[in-house]
C-alpha cells in the first residue's frame, strides 16, 4: 500500500496530507453537527409555538400574530401561495394535523385542526459558526505553510544528494558546504570534508603511481639500449620482448589507476569481436598461440567499446585461462553475441565475488586480472558470468 511513499518527501506529503483530511473531516463533521442540533432546536421551538397558538386561540379566538413575529415566524396569507403549499403537502403524504417540510428553500409548518387552518414560515435560520470557520481556515494555512516551510528545508538535501551523484561518477570538483546551522547542514559540511580528504588522497596515490611509473620507465629504456649491444640475435629478441612486456604492464598500470579512480573517459567504437581477440594474443606476447589457444567462432559479432581497455580484459581472462589450465589447450568461442573463454582445470575454490576482490589471494600474480576485467567491464556496462561444467571453466561475456 506504502510503496509508493519510500522517499522523505513522499511521508512528508502523505502525513501532511492525512492531516489535512482529518481537518477536513473534523471541520465538516462539526457543520453537521451544528446543523443537526439546529434542526433540533428548530423542530422543538415550531412545536411550541404551534402549541401556544392553539392554546392561545382556545382562550381569544384568534391568531397572535404578534407572538408570531416576535418569534421570527411569519402567517403566509398569499391564497395563490396557501393552494400551492397545500398541493405540495398532500402530494408527499403530510396533509395532516401537523408537518413541517421544506419547500421552495422555506420551511413550512402546517397546523390543521378543527378550529383553524395555518401555513407558517419559519424564518430563523442557522448561524453560521464564522468563529469556528476563522479557526479552522487559519490552521488550514498554518498548515499549508508548514508544508511548504519543510520543502524547501528539504531542498538543499536533493541539492545534496545531486552531487554525492555527481561525486560517485568521478567527479572530484564539487563543493556542497553550507553556512546554515540545521542538520542538513552539518551533513554537506561533514561530506564536503570528506570530499576534500579523498580529493587529497587520490591525488597524492596518482602523484605516487605516476613517479613510480616513470622511474621504472628509465631503467627499462637503459635496459632497451643494453640489449641491442648484445650480439646473440636470440638473446637480443628475448631480452627486447622482455622489456616491452615490462613497458605495457606500465601501461595497463596507467590504465587501470585511471579506471579505478573514475578518471577515464571511454573513446567507444564498434569493433569486430575476432579483431579484440587477436590484439588480446598480441598482447600475452606467447609463441606458437595457436597452439595454446583455439578459436571457435561459430558466429563472428562486432562490439562498441575501448579497444584499449576491451583488449585488455579478454588478455587477463586468457592470462587466467592459461595459468590455469591443466590440458594443452584453452578454447575461445563466439556465437550469440557472447564470448566464452574454456579451459579444463580445477573449479574456483571462493565464489566468484571474491575474485573481483583487488589483491586477492592468488597462488600466481597478484589476484588484479579479475579485479581490473570487473572495473573495465563495469564502465561498459557488460556482464562477466561464470559456471563450471565437465571439469571445465567457463567465462562468459555478454
């Protein structure tokens, strides 16, 4: 019944909104009330004086029409008017020796004896309770200002609530503090600090990486010119595979500080699947790969992504697949949109979340490939499955 009311406005409007109604309700049950009462009143006066008059005609055989007047009533004497009112009365059954009825927004008492024949009109009428009304419109007001006072108290809160959004996308560069003293303002000075402090530490971690990154950018390019002194073209070959692996690990470092601090900006474009996968062999830097990796493509599919960072994912699956595989050959297959990297090995002793963990515990490497594939998949909005059947691990993209 309340699903719809999760939100703090939503039970903010729907408690004021109760409110509302029960005044309402109480405000219309008081009208009521009052003209019941009046109704009451008015029937018990119009026996009286129906009773006084026929008392006071048995004494002086006639009508005190002053008595009359003084009691707001009035004799109606209209002939044309006294048939009309008696053709009314006789057609809803009330031609007796005594009926009161509305008609034409008049209320008519009819007195019918042996002695005489009256039609009165009753012309005292209910007050209106101006009083009551006054108070219930001023708390009506009250009210509705109330309402609208909370609102905008809760309006610097959505304004709040924008840039924690805009924060968790990576933006760095808010600012949220306020100079008011309420709660909502305490909040967005709390988060705001800690904005600053996060700010500060992903910026000293970037700073950190990125002298790391550089050092180990000189000796590798020393290392580079090493190994073109070196005669034995088979050595010189390793040597130069060697450091080139160690200059794209920089690289898929640089990336993934970049990924993981929400600081990269996808450049997507539609891509052939059979092409992302051979950048991925490329980049593994192995001998004979065909004979380690066997491509099944049932179906070849093109995909909008980061060649860069899309390169990089299936190279970590196929890192992983390798690793641990316990038969000569991994199997990449494509079919239905949907790419799914097999190997035979033993099944994943953790669940799966646990992998995705950063430094994960890892008989080999540093427990990043599932981590880094995750984080990359995530800003694709791509989905990693995996599942174990025959002895075989399987991971899918889709």
């Amino acid at each position: 019944m309340f699903e719809g009311f999760k939100s703090l406005k939503s039970k903010i409007r729907l408690i004021f909104l109760l409110t509302f109604l029960l005044l309402s309700f109480l405000f219309i049950g008081s009208l009521k009330y009052d003209k019941l009462k009046h109704e009451e009143n008015s029937a018990m006066h119009e026996r009286l004086v129906s009773h006084y008059l026929y008392n006071y005609y048995l004494i002086h055989g006639k009508i005190d029409e002053a008595y009359l007047e003084s009691q707001n009533f009035s004799l109606i004497k209209d002939k044309e008017k006294v048939v009309q009112i008696e053709h009314f009365f006789k057609e809803k059954n009330k031609y007796k020796k005594y009926a009161v009825d509305t008609y034409k927004l008049q209320r008519i008492i009819l007195i019918n004896n042996d002695r005489f024949q009256l039609f009165l009109e009753n012309k005292n009428e209910q007050q209106m309770p101006l009083k009551r009304m006054l108070v219930f419109s001023i708390v009506f007001l009250l009210i509705i200002l109330l309402y609208f006072w909370i609102i905008k108290s809760l309006k610097p809160l959505s304004e709040l609530k924008n840039k924690i959004k805009t924060f968790s996308q990576g933006n760095l560069n808010i600012e949220c503090s306020s100079s008011k003293k309420d709660e909502i303002a305490e909040v967005a000075n709390e988060f705001n600090n800690a904005v600053i402090m996060i700010r500060e530490l992903i910026q000293s971690r970037q700073l950190f990486l990125r002298a790391i990154m550089h050092e180990l950018k000189t000796p590798i390019g020393k290392g580079r010119l090493v190994a073109e002194m070196i005669i034995d073209e088979k050595n010189k070959a390793r040597l130069h595979s060697i450091f080139e692996r160690l200059n794209l690990l920089i690289d898929e470092f640089a990336k993934i500080e970049q990924i993981t601090s929400k600081n990269f900006k996808l450049n997507t474009k539609p891509y052939k699947m059979t092409d992302l996968i051979e950048a991925s062999i490329d980049l593994l830097m192995i001998e004979n790969s065909k004979d380690i990796i066997e491509l099944q493509i049932i179906n070849d599919y093109s995909i909008e992504v980061d060649f860069e960072l899309f390169v990089l994912v299936i190279k970590n699956l196929l890192d992983n697949a390798i690793k641990y595989k316990t038969e000569t050959k991994i199997i990449v297959q494509m079919n239905n949109h949907k790419l799914a990297i097999v190997n035979k090995g033993p099944k994943l002793e953790e669940p799966m979340e646990n992998y995705y963990k950063p430094f994960h515990t890892s008989k080999q490497g540093l427990g990043l490939g599932l981590y880094i594939v995750k984080s990359i998949l995530d800003i694709h909005h791509k989905k990693l499955a995996y599942r174990y059947e025959n002895g075989e691990n399987i991971f899918t993209i889709a």
